[in-house]
C-alpha cells in the first residue's frame, strides 16, 4: 500500500468522538465508521492485550466491559487512532487495521475474499470451458498451483493433463497443499474392477451422479481421480454443478427443495477394506444449508443411500418424489458434461457441489483411476498462505 | 433373535393390503405398519435390485415410480411380505427388516442408537465420577475400548491411567480406533512451554475454558491429553459441559443464546509449525445448530476470536454482551470440574461439548503433555463394528 499515495489517503483518520457505546471515527473522504468502544478494547494489540508470536487474544472476556467508555480518544500524529482507558491503559490502533474492520458492508464484503466463498456456477456449456493445466507446473510453480486451488474453489473443476502413468501422482498433487484426507478406504484407493467388491466403484456398472463419501460427516472436500489406464469401451465420466442445480429447484419446485433441505436420510457404508471392518452411517438432508439459508453441501448417493427414514411413511413419498425431480434435473443434458478420461489426466472436482458420475463399461480391456482426497481446510489454507507470498 | 420365540413372534406378519400409495402390513400383536409403495420398489433386497457385496443399491430413481401399485401383495409362508410388480418383478422383505424400518417414531427412536446421539449432561457433580479405566485394558480388551468410547460418547469425559510416561501412547490409541487426525500441528503434538510460541498452549499462561481449533470447519472430535511430566506448580485442567451451559442459556438468557447461534465469528490460526506456513480462517457462530435446532457443537475460544466480525457495530456490542454472559455461565462453579492431570493419565474429552481449559503455570519445574485427536466420524465407525462383534 505504501506506494499508492491515494489509498494511504483513503485511509487518513481526521477526527474521533465518542458516541454512547461506540467510538465514530472519521476518515479524510468525510465518511465516518462506528467501532464498539467494547470491540476496541477487546482488540488493542499491546503487548499486554494481543501476544505477539501467537497472534492470540490475552485479555479474557473478564478483562473487558461492554458498559466501559474511554477517557480520552484522538487520532494521533502517527495516523493512529489514540485511546485512554479509564485505568489509564493505552491503545494505538492504525488507520489501515481500522478500516480494514470496519463494520460497513463494503468492508465486510473486501473480507470474503479471504474466506473463498467466490463461486461461479455452470451447465453443459463447461464443456469446453473446463480448465487444464500441466501437472508438472503445478508441482513446480506456485502460481500454477494457486490458479489449480483458484479453479477447485471458483468452477469446482479442473482437469490436469500429462501426469506420470503411475500410481503416486495424487500424494504428489495433496503434499503441495499440505496432506491428502484419509478414509476407510485409505489416503488413495485403487478404482479397478475387483473380485467381491465392498464398494460400487469398484465393479463395471453404471455409477448415476453422486457425492462421494455421503456416509461421512466430515465429507471430504475435493476429489482428484488419475487415470493411469483407460482401455476399456464406455465408463466415460459425468460432471454436474449441483449447485446450479439446486437453483434451479428451489426456483421451479420450492416445495421439493424445501423437502430436500429439511427432511434427513441416512447414508450407510459397510464392509471390509485391508482386513478392518467398517461401519459408517451419516444422517443429514439432500441439501445442506447452514443458519443465514446458505447451501453448503449436496448430500446425494443413490447407491448407498439407506433403507432406513426418519420420517413418517407420508412424508417419505414426498421425499421419492422429491429425489426423483432433483435427480432427472441434475441429468438434464443442459445441466451436465461427459468426456472420457485419457491416461494421464487428473480430474479434480469440489465433492461437496459437483456431481460425479461414470457410464457403465465392458471390462474386457484394462481400466485402472487412482482416487484420492483433499479437504478444503487444507486448501483455503494453503491459498491464503500462498496469496500472502504471491501477493495476489 | 432366534433364541427369543417371544421376539418373534412379534415379528409375525398376518396380512397385508395395498392402501392407495402404501401398503399396509398387519402385525400378529394386532397394530399396523404403512409403507410406502415406492419405497418398497426402492429398497426390493433381490440380487437385481441390490448389489450383495458392495452392500448397495443397483436400482437408480429413474427405474421406479413413485405411483407404481403393486399387482399382487400377500405374507408368504417364510413370514415374509411378498410383492409382486407389474413387469413381474417379486420382492422378498423378510419381517424382522422391515420391522426395524417401520415409519413409525417408536421403530425410528430405536434406529438412533447406532447413530450415537445419546448424552448425559453434567455440572460440578461430575467431579467424582469422571469414568477412569486403564490404559493397557483399552489396547488389551475390546470390551473396554467398547466402554471408553461409549463414554465418550455419552459424558465427553474419560480419564485413563497407567499410560507409560513417554510419547507415542496416543498413538497406540488412535490405532485401536482407526487412525489419528491429522491438524497443521500434526497427527500429535508437544504442550510444552516454547520459545517464540505459535499457540497460546505452548506458554505459562491460563487457558481459559475453550474448544480446540475453531479455525477448522472440520473440528477435530475428540482430544487425548497425555500427561508425561506435570511438576510445575499450578497448571489444574478445567473441564466444562459446554451443552449442559448451553440449555441453561437457552433457558435463562433467550435473546444472547439466539445471538450466539445466528451471529457470525470467525475464528483464525497464523504461523508456522515444522517450517511450514499455515494460514486458517473458519467463520461459524458460537453455538452451531443444525436444521432441526439440535446443538452440533460449540465453537468458543477467546484467544484466537478474530478481530473481523461480519456484523453491524450495534450487533457487535450485542455479541459481547453475549460472550460475556456466555462465559460467566461456562466458569460458574457448578458448571466446572478441576483436576491436575499426574504423570501417566491421559484426558479424553468430546472436542465439539466439553470445554477444556488450564490454570497458569511457574515454568520453574517441568511440564509435558501429548496431545493428539480423533474424529467421530472413525469413532461412532469403530462403535458400530464393536457392537455387532460384541453383540452389544
């Protein structure tokens, strides 16, 4: 910032005043700011208040009053905005941290692009929009590596061309974000036709558009499937935005929608998987939103969705009718993308929005994808710390 | 079942009738069942219906029909319902199945024991009856894994004694279960004062009560605190049931506990761990509901609240009136336990309910504790695959 003269002007602090509960401060441009004198308090970032190298809080809610009005407030020669306690303790706090905390919208608004809750949704016209990149790039470059998080997080999407064809690629990709998400099934699985399979991945059927790993509360975040070989006649892979998807529900069959988001089903997974027995159940709806309506994850698996309801039988119909609409939206041509996947290339897609699917196959020819997760802890983590460095 | 001719009985089917879009079966008690008709085309158990090893449905929702009537329903002599479909298709429902899935609530409550919901809050009185068990019983006996986890599950409070006084035991611990979570401090760590510490832990300082890592939308589920050497003076654990604290604020001080679920914190985590830059940011409110209004879990820590709120000054204000009270309750006397964990025990506690916290320390002697975590996700798993080896 220190070599934009007109933003440090932006951030020029003319005068403070105290205001019932609430310090208004009051900017070059003219505009003003009301900061809780509480939050002030809460937040000085003395040494005594805020410790350094933890970058945590010391004071506790015992320390601060909401009822406490400064002695004395000013902005200060340093462009600091200068507040005396009644115990006579001082806090300095800058022009720049204030308005990056401001309580007005703008700046609550300049804030979620740390949070990566920047979305764009798509139909079938993805299909030739879908992003590519280079595996080796993104192994070496960490622009190349923010611009493959920047995609997950933007389309929910990617596909990664000229990787080795050999298994290990996907620890690759996971230890340049931080670690791969481990499962039942392990940090990376084999998808192969297997003798007595314990999953539906696993055999040469049909797999409909679906979440992976329903059966999880803590669903993993991102899916990355490498295609070592792909030999075989169909098992081309389908993608869906869901939530474009659910959109288009609530739009045209709010009350499905509403059904969909408030009505629980369970998803269960059992078997055996390198010689430990598993046992997971997950209850949740098709629709996951949180306290301000925000849909956060789509919770959709036709094939291990359980034969157990929590619902009366009624009320159950509602739902088959439901889940019926949803899933011939989610399979409309205009909402969904096919290609097969050569050897080589990576697809990666966002496990909570966009659905995954694969056509059935013959399996008289080889055909072998490795599969691995990431959870988007790791991933919004790893793209703060890299924009903080790249200076995105 | 089949030693139990009471039991069975029970589950003796005497008719069945098509009731419009149900089908109605009759029990020999006398009572009746209502089933959905496409619910039962859903979950038809024949090997075309239903994948035997994968454990999971090969129908998709395009191949039933949420009108279809069956054209012939009767009990056959098995005391199985027995359907016959309009391609002809029959589906063969053995009576004890579909008595586990009756739609009615008393068959449903049931079901929730394999879902793990069940707790038994507590206040001071837990003080002398914190479950203690033996740290080579739970590697040695499933029973007592068995037993740890279902206290887990129902307290949020175990202690265990007689570990060796060295790291890696938290390890032995998280194999019995399945596997440790991994966090950015790693799959376990050292609380040990440190030198330029990146967490509050790694200081002399109290921790008030809290919960750990809400900067992760994935919280970790349970903690393990292994107490290697404890002769500093002070440092007593706190523990506190924060779902108990938390009816007492829905009861008494309505309006905050509508703040703390509705109103937005974010929650953050900056530094470096093994040379590695981690950057998180998590925004949720303090008391986190789901779509039915059940408390999923408490995200409270007064040392790494953020200074950014995503609200209006004014509501601002009213969130630390919240806290405040909030916090008041959290420390009331019969609200809390303390104890200084001795050398050999280690302290599990449910991440997600119970607030942990540790009085300040003299660094003058030496202080070590391990600590590591893991999710419920493995844990209600592990559970489940117990209680049906151990018949529980």
């Amino acid at each position: 910032m220190s070599s934009n003269s007109g933003q440090i002007e932006n951030f020029k602090l003319v005068r403070a005043d105290i205001q019932d509960r609430f310090i208004s401060v009051t900017w070059s441009s003219g505009s003003k700011s009301l900061f809780p004198c509480v939050w002030l308090r809460d937040n000085c970032q003395s040494q005594d208040c805020f410790h350094p190298s933890t970058k945590s809080r010391l004071l506790t809610l015992d320390n601060i009053d909401t009822d406490e009005i400064p002695t004395n407030v000013k902005i200060n020669c340093n462009n600091e905005l200068e507040i005396v306690w009644k115990n006579n303790h001082v806090s300095l706090y800058k022009a720049e941290w204030l308005d990056k905390r401001r309580f007005e919208e703008d700046a609550r608004k300049k804030r979620l692009t740390w949070l990566g809750t920047d979305m764009e949704l798509w139909g079938s016209e993805m299909k030739n929009k879908v992003p590519v990149q280079q595996f080796q790039k993104i192994l070496d470059d960490d622009n190349e590596l923010y611009l493959w998080l920047r995609h997950l997080e933007k389309y929910g999407l990617v596909l990664i061309k000229d990787a080795p064809r050999e298994v290990g690629q996907l620890n690759k990709l996971g230890q340049r974000v931080f670690f791969l998400r481990k499962t039942h099934y392990g940090e990376t699985f084999q998808v192969k036709v297997k003798a007595d399979p314990n999953n539906a991945a696993y055999t040469t059927g049909i797999l409909n558009l679906h979440i992976d790993q329903c059966y999880y509360d803590y669903t993993p975040g991102v899916q990355m499937l490498h295609c070592i070989e792909n030999e075989a006649e169909g098992g081309e892979s389908e993608f869906c935005d869901g939530f474009h998807v659910v959109n288009q529900l609530k739009e045209r069959f709010a009350e499905y929608f509403n059904i969909l988001k408030s009505v629980d089903l369970d998803f269960m997974d059992i078997g055996t998987e390198n010689n430990r027995k598993f046992h997971k159940i997950h209850r949740c709806p098709t629709i996951c939103t949180n306290h301000k309506g925000e849909i956060l994850k789509i919770m959709f698996n036709n094939a291990i969705r359980d034969s157990h309801i929590d619902c009366d039988a009624e009320t159950a119909l509602k739902i088959y009718e439901s889940l019926k609409v949803f899933h011939k939206l989610l399979n409309d041509e205009r909402n969904k993308i096919s290609f097969k996947l050569k050897p080589g290339e990576i697809v990666c897609f966002h496990n909570f929005r966009v659905l995954h699917g694969r056509k059935a196959f013959k399996s008289n020819r080889n055909r072998h994808l490795e599969g691995a997760y990431i959870d988007w802890d790791e991933i919004h983590d790893k793209m703060r710390v890299l924009r903080s460095e790249l200076n995105n």
